[in-house]
C-alpha cells in the first residue's frame, strides 16, 4: 500500500484495514456511515463503527417469499460483501417510513410553524447497483426540475455513496435484464469490487467524483494489479451468468412495458388476487416505491398540532380512497395497478422504468408472488415469446 | 367563558378489564384527558358516578347475557357517541370460543349447580346489538390509538387509525419478517395493525391480537401454513384465538375443521 498522498490511478486498490479507514475517516468528517450488518437472522442495514460490524462470512439464500442468511464457512476471513442485498434499503433513509413535515403551536389567534433541523449526512457503504438505479429513479421523483421534494433533496444531497458491485446473483435477482447491473457505472463517489477467493481479500476501487476522490486520497491506498481488476471482472460477469435465464437466471421478459399497457383486461389479474394477501410488503421494500400519506395530529388541548408523512401503498383499501369511497376495491385492481406503474407507465411518467430488477418484492412477498413470472405469463397469452 | 366538558363514560361487559387498564395507563396523559372531559362514569377507575345522558361512552366487554343486552341498549340511549373498545368489545373476544360449542356443555363441566347460570349460547361484539359510532380493535387495545381517538373526538377530526395490515408496521420498523427469513407463520398480512409493534419487534409471529385488516386473504395465508406443514387443527386454531369471532377469521377457522 502507498501513503494517502501519493499520486493517484484511475483503478485503486484498498485493504480491509483501507476499507476500515474509510469508514472512520467518513464518521469524522460528520457522515453517520450505513452498512450491512447481521440482525434478526438477516443482513440489514444500520449503522456501522467498522469493518468488524460488516457480516464478514454471511450470505444469503431467496426465492419467492423465502430468505436464509447462511454461513460461508469461512468466518471472519469470509467475503464482508457476499451476501446480494439487504432485508431493505436505502429508502428508508432517503425517503423515511415516518417524517414530520411541520410542527405548529398555537399563538393567541394564530399560529408559529417550527421549521424541521437540518437532516443527518448519512455516508452508504454497499449500495448494490440496482440501488443506485433505484436512487436515480427517486431522484427523479423527488427532485426533477419541475417539482422538489425540500427534505428529500436535503437528504439527498448529503449522502455519500459507496457502492459495491456483485460477484454473486441471488435467484431472485434480475437486474441484467432491467439494464441496471449487477455493476455499477454511475452515481457513486467511490465503487468496490471485492476480490474472490483469498482469505480477508481486499478491494479494487473506482472513484465517481471529486469527494470520493478526496475520501480516497486520505485513506491508506494503492493501485490495482492487472490481475486484481480482472478477477473483479471476473466476478462481476459470474454475477452477469447467473442470472442468465438459458441458465437457470431469472430475466424481465422483453417488451414489459408493452405487454402490461396492452392486458390490462385479462383472466391473471382475479388468478393473482386469489393468491396476493394485500399486505403491501412489496411497495415496503421495493426502492422506487414512493407513495405516502399524510396524517394531521393535535395534542389533547389543540395547542400543538403536527402535520406527518408516512409510507403509503397501493395495495391497501385507503390508498384509493376519494368522496364516496374507495376506487380500487378488489385485490386484482390493486395488483394490476401495482404492476403497470412499475413496469409500463412509470416511463410515460419519469421517463425510466419503475423496476430496477432487484427482485426483493419476490423475496419479501410472504407468498411468493413473482413480478417477473406474472410479466412473462401475461407475454405468453399474447403468444409472443 | 369556558365550555362546558364532554362528559365520558366507561363501560364494562364480558371482559378482563385490560382495555379499560390501558386507559389507566395513559398515565401522565390520562391528566390532560381529564382535564379536556368530565370523567363520569368509570368504575375501575372511580366510585364516583354522574347521571347521563352522556358525550362519549368507551364500551369494553362483549354480549354474553341477556341482562347485558338490555344494558346496552340502556347505555346507548344515554350516550351521543358510542365507542367499542378491545377484541371483546368488537369481536366477541376470546370467550366467543364458545360459540364454536355447547354453552350448556362447559356450564354442567364448571358449576356445580349449572341451573343458577343465566348465559347466552354465544359471545357477540356490541354492533350486534346497537349501532356502534367506532370500533377500536385489539387485545388490550393500543393506549396510543384511544389517546388518538378520545383526541380526535375533542378536536372534532377524523382519528387516524389504519385499518392495513401488520406487514406495513413491521416494514416501518424495519423489522426482518419472520415468515420469510425463518418460515414462522405468522397472522400479520391478514391482520389489522395497531399493537405498535410489538410481537414482530422481538422476533415473534403476530398473534392476530387486533383482528382482521380490510379484505384480509386468510385463505391464501392459511395455504401457506398447510404448505409448510401446519396440519388441519393448527391452522383452525391459529385464527381461532382472541378474535375467533371476527367474520373472516370465523370462516377461515371452519374450513379447517
Ligand atoms: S418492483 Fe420488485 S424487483 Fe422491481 S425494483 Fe421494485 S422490489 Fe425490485
Ligand atoms: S404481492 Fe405479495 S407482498 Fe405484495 S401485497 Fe400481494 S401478497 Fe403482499
């Protein structure tokens, strides 16, 4: 390894000691660093002090509506980033689950609106790179130009962000077909590709802006071996194979867009009603879904009223609810309502797809409902494919 | 000029007693609330009793008599907003276990002298019998949610109480579903949430404490829990607890007979 200060490469290489480094070098510049952590028999993500915190030897097993975080074997020495991706992501500290938009107490006959603190810098340690995708799709909802999310965008722009890219694809995972994987391109301050095979193997890094090339300049770093960056190659095109469905891999059919604007009468939407619980686990942990609602409270004397913004989701009664009530009754309009935003009209909307192919909404799934089989059944009545 | 306080009433019928607890646990906010209402009738709480007619009368305890027939019917006369408070209250509690059996059978099984018992075959929530104005689950119900409630009613707004399932809690949380990361069965996807939490917060399955959510699936779930290997009787009695009574959980336990 060469001192910090010395001249940089386009493609680096960090230690785990360097990885170390990096998180306590992001703690003190303020960040508070997110990672992968094991918690309640799954990786999750939290906060994390140190590569001793990262779920060194832990991967994982998922299908439809089925998670096992599962042991390596190699313990410690084992890959910190073999498992595919955590329980949830990021949006819960993008976009969280609860946050108070305003507090007003009452003055007399009026009213003093307390503004909210400024937001926590949060530092990612292991975005994947359909989480990045994913972030670009939020930052396209919440932050476009037209309409600006305050909170959102102050979060946002905040964050520092390490990706990791994949060497190993989850059977639910089906981000080559989506075009948003398994490595990340964009996005990113500093990108890591963990080295395969060796006991505690260290990093190849690529740097994505002037912060993470400044993150890198001040942590113990040296440049890659040819033969590093291509076993990171190396692993990423494993992670590419895997999901080959000629291989056994899971794939968005072609054309989902298409095939979803052109059923939206048809026989699966009551077949998947009979089997979805409506339980909305799916919007939960999907990253692109953005939908909330808004609750008004008081206290008991109306002194102090708040106005809060919570996850919504498409698969509940309320969410359709208007005068009279609820548009979106059944649970096969739910479903179907679900489905095409993602994969059809989100484009004519964000001009992106709504999906990312990260596959957690078929892990998650309590029974194991499948958005890329449900696609591909309704491409396969239309005797396409 | 200060306006007179909603005068509030506390009601008790076939129950524990927990839900009306719960109010008592209100502790420190339980003095706010006494200071926005005029505490008027409330047993468990005071000896101290003023006439109706009432503003808002909290009702605990399902229908299990005919003696409390005719006292709901009193109390709703009396009482301009009527609430239903706890499994018992909304779904007949876990006393309408009997409703799947002979009352007479568990009387002659328990009293001695079977004849003094005045019962009716069936525990009933209270909507059975006189218009309800809202229906606050659970078993107890959640403090918070009655706070929110009794808040909303002062403050003239709607009370924001979910009626989505467990799921949408545990994900807030950001806790890790036991069902899928460990193939516990589990009643939340088909369960209302309010409980804040509490079971899925310790590595628990739902227990189903707060009833049905809207339009819950129970056949879809209870496929699952035959799919991994729950036999016939567990899954009757998995929707056969607190809120056995509950329509969807009734029928869904009846075709696991
Ligand atoms: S729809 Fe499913 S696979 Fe697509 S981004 Fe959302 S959670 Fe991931
Ligand atoms: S698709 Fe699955 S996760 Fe989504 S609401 Fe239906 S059952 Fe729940």
């Amino acid at each position: 390894m060469v001192e910090p200060d010395k001249q940089d490469h386009p493609i680096m290489a960090i230690d785990r000691d360097g990885l170390n480094a990096l998180i306590q070098r992001l703690a003190a510049e303020g960040y508070q660093v997110i990672g992968p952590r094991v918690e309640d028999a799954a990786v999750v993500l939290g906060p994390v002090a140190g590569v001793a915190d990262l779920p060194a030897g832990w991967t994982d097993e998922q299908s439809g509506g089925h998670y096992r975080l599962v042991a390596d074997g190699k313990g410690e020495a084992g890959a910190l980033f073999g498992y595919t991706l955590a329980a949830q992501g990021w949006k819960r500290y993008l976009h969280p689950p609860r946050t108070r938009l305003w507090q007003a107490h009452r003055e007399g006959r009026s009213w003093r609106v307390e503004a909210e603190a400024a937001p926590q810098r949060y530092a990612f340690l292991g975005v994947r790179a359909c989480e990045l995708s994913a972030i670009g799709v939020l930052d396209r909802v919440f932050d476009n130009g037209q309409f600006t999310d305050p909170g959102y965008a102050a979060r946002r722009s905040g964050t520092f962000i390490v990706a990791v890219n994949c060497g190993r694809a989850a059977a639910t995972c089906f981000c080559a077909s989506m075009d948003t994987g398994p490595k990340a391109h964009a996005g990113f301050d500093l990108a890591l590709t963990e080295l395969p095979g060796e006991d505690r193997a260290g990093f190849v890094v690529e740097v994505g802006s002037p912060a993470g090339a400044a993150m890198l300049q001040a942590i113990p770093h040296g440049p890659a071996a040819a033969a590093d960056i291509d076993a990171a190659e190396r692993a990423v095109a494993t992670a590419t194979a895997q999901m080959q469905r000629a291989a056994g891999g899971r794939e968005m059919v072609a054309d989902a867009a298409g095939v979803l604007s052109r059923n939206a009468e048809h026989p699966l939407w009551e077949a998947v009603a009979a089997r979805c619980l409506g339980c909305g686990n799916c919007t939960a942990v999907c990253p692109t879904c953005f939908c909330t609602s808004v609750e008004d409270t008081t206290d008991l004397s109306g002194e102090v009223a708040e106005r809060w913004r919570r996850w919504d989701s498409c698969f509940t009664l309320d969410f359709s609810y208007i005068h009279g009530g609820s548009v979106r009754r059944g649970t096969a309009s739910r479903y179907r309502q679900w489905i095409t935003h993602k994969l059809s009209y989100w484009h004519e909307q964000f001009g992106t797809s709504g999906c990312v192919g990260c596959g957690r909404c078929i892990t998650w799934c309590p029974v194991g409902i499948d958005i890329t089989e449900e696609a591909r059944a309704l491409a396969e009545s239309e005797g396409r494919t | 000029m200060t306006a007179r306080k909603p005068k509030l009433a506390v009601w008790k019928f076939s129950s524990c007693d927990g839900c009306q607890l719960s109010l008592l646990d209100c502790e420190d906010e339980l003095l706010a609330v006494a200071d926005a209402v005029e505490i008027a009738y409330f047993l468990e709480a005071t000896r101290a009793q003023v006439k109706g007619p009432y503003d808002v009368s909290l009702v605990e305890g399902s229908v299990t008599t005919p003696e409390d027939i005719r006292r709901i019917r009193k109390i709703r006369k009396q009482s301009k907003v009527l609430i239903t408070i706890g499994a018992c209250a909304t779904a007949g509690g876990i006393q309408a276990l009997r409703n799947f059996n002979r009352v007479y059978d568990f009387i002659t099984a328990v009293y001695a002298e079977p004849d003094y018992i005045e019962t009716l075959a069936t525990s009933t929530p209270i909507q059975d019998h006189v218009p309800v104005d809202f229906e606050l689950r659970g078993c107890p119900i959640n403090k918070y949610q009655l706070l929110e409630v009794v808040n909303a009613l002062l403050n003239g707004r709607r009370p924001v109480v979910p009626a989505h399932s467990q799921c949408v809690e545990c994900k807030a949380h950001g806790t890790v579903c036991v069902m899928v990361s460990q193939g516990t069965p589990c009643l939340g996807p088909v369960t209302q949430a309010g409980c804040g939490n509490l079971c899925p917060s310790v590595n628990r399955a739902c227990y189903g404490c707060f009833g049905p959510k809207e339009m819950p699936n129970t056949s879809s779930l209870a496929g699952w829990f035959s799919a991994n290997g729950l036999g016939q009787p567990h899954v009757r009695d998995f929707f056969r607890s607190f809120n056995a009574g509950a329509e969807p959980f009734r029928r869904e336990s009846e075709a696991h007979e």
